[in-house]
C-alpha cells in the first residue's frame, strides 16, 4: 500500500529460540493536530483496508458499460462523487451510539489495521488485500481473525499470517488481555473448519493478485492434512498513553508451546494517544472528503 515507509521506525527486536520473535514499539501521536502523521497514516490505512485504491482502479482502468444519461439530472462519470461515495460509506462512529468505548468498532478495527500495518513494516510482511470490503455492516467487526497476511520464512515458504489484536491501557506489564491473546492464538491450530473458511474469504478477495494461488494451495493443504504447516501467529498489545514495553509480551513469550508448530511474531505498539479518541477521530477523518 506504500503507507508506512516513514513509520515504526523506532523499534526493538528481540528473538527467542524456535524462530519466536518479538518487537517493541513506539510512536508519537497529537489528534489534535489535522496533519499529525500517525493520525494521517491511520487515515490512509483504513480506506486503503477498505480498497479505495481498489475502487478507483476499477474505475479508471475498465470501460463503464452504461453512463448514466445527463437527462436524469446525474451527468456523466464523476471520480469526485465517487471517491465521495466511499469514504461516506466507511465505519461512521455517530452510528455506533452509546456503546462503552472499549466495545466500539471505530477503536477495536482502528488498532486491528494499525497493527497490520506495523506488523507489516517491522516483520516484513505483505499488505494483501484486507477483509474489510467485504463487510455488510461497516460498524459491526470482520468475523474470523482480527487480521492476516503472508511473509517469506528464513527457508524461502510463504507463510499465512494470523493476527489477533488487544487494545489496552492497563498499566499491568504484562496486561490482563495478554491472556486473551494466548488463549486466542493458541486456538489457531485446532479450529480447522473456522480456519477453512477464512481462507477461503481471504483467497476470493484475493483474486487476480501474486497471493491468490498460495492461499488455494494452503487451503487444500489445510484440508488434506488438517493444517498450514507454515503457519505464523501474531498477537498484538495495542498501547495508547501506555508506553511499549517488552514486558507487555512477557506471558505471551512464554505460551509459545501453546502454539503448537505455528511461530510467533509478537508485538507491543505504543501510538501516544488515547486510544478511544485516536480511533474515533481516524475514522471520522477518512470519511471526510479531503
């Protein structure tokens, strides 16, 4: 997608045996500030989630089979009007009322593509195309995994990439979603029907791209031998006024033999900002028409 060359620099990596790996990191955030640039890098991350580039693509690269006709009061073909029609379309956090903050989609889908995405940079994974286009409901979340992706293992394979995310600012090192996140990853490996069906979504929104034929073959691996053998597990601690610390990942590092043969590619994320009002304001944000 080409967002984050300029972002997740500032990290830490750190290696434990069986190909484990962890990484620290921080970023600084003023919302406050319209041309804040992790506020402008999560903007443009959940409308590239949602395939705004797609969309365009679509319109500029392929003939219109029917113009609508100037009589009807709509003109011709409008890129504005249609670049004004997605980014309308996007999560919209007026709609999702009183919700307690925690419970909201505009945080939990906010924090679950900005760890992809850091994901992506500091591990050196793939950006295929997210789920996110797919959804019926823009407020509700994606069922399945919090995320995915595929990298290249030391061994030159590809491998699928699970991502399940933790938003919190819970002082405790490690925090109390940590133990979610265990559980979570933990269960990757044995629930093959749930696993199924993810790839398959993610091998039909993948169509005509580099990534479509290693999905249907992990898929028919899944169901010849009950599993992805190279598979990669990546829990992921969302930090807002809370600094990363390794030690977020404590229990996380030691779980690791929960994962049965997936490895991990942990991280702790610090955005500097509040975590409610960051995904709130980001998402109002790339609804807006700039």
């Amino acid at each position: 997608m080409g967002l984050t060359a300029k972002r997740y620099s500032n990290n830490v990596i750190t290696t434990d045996p069986e190909d484990h790996q962890w990484a620290v990191v921080l970023e600084a955030c003023d919302i406050d500030a319209l041309d804040d640039g992790m506020l402008r890098h999560a903007v443009d991350a959940i409308r590239a989630a949602y395939g705004e580039q797609e969309i365009l693509d679509l319109a500029e690269n392929q003939p219109l089979l029917e113009v609508p006709d100037p009589a009807e009061g709509i003109g011709g073909f409008d890129t504005e009007h249609l670049m004004r029609a997605f980014r309308s379309s996007l999560p919209d956090p007026a709609a999702e009322g009183d919700k307690p903050p925690h419970l909201t989609n505009y945080r939990s889908e906010t924090t679950e593509i900005i760890a992809r995405e850091a994901l992506s940079v500091v591990f050196d994974m793939a950006t295929p195309p997210a789920l996110h286009a797919t959804k019926g409901n823009r407020n509700q979340p994606i069922l399945g995994f919090d995320g995915w992706s595929v990298m290249n293992r030391s061994s030159g394979e590809l491998a699928l990439v699970l991502i399940q995310v933790k938003g919190t600012d819970d002082a405790n090192r490690p925090p109390s979603q940590a133990e979610k996140l265990i559980v979570e990853c933990g269960e990757v490996t044995a629930k093959i029907e749930k696993l199924k069906g993810f790839l398959v979504a993610c091998a039909l929104r993948c169509k005509g791209t580099p990534f479509h034929a290693d999905l249907i073959r992990m898929l028919v691996e899944l169901e010849k031998t009950a599993k992805v053998a190279n598979l990669v597990v990546a829990p992921v601690i969302i930090r807002g006024l809370v600094t990363a610390d390794i030690e977020d990942l404590k229990s996380l590092r030691a779980a690791t033999g929960t994962f049965a043969h997936a490895k991990a590619r942990g991280m702790s994320l610090s955005i500097g900002a509040d975590l409610n009002a960051f995904g709130r304001k980001a998402m109002d944000t790339a609804r807006q028409h700039d």
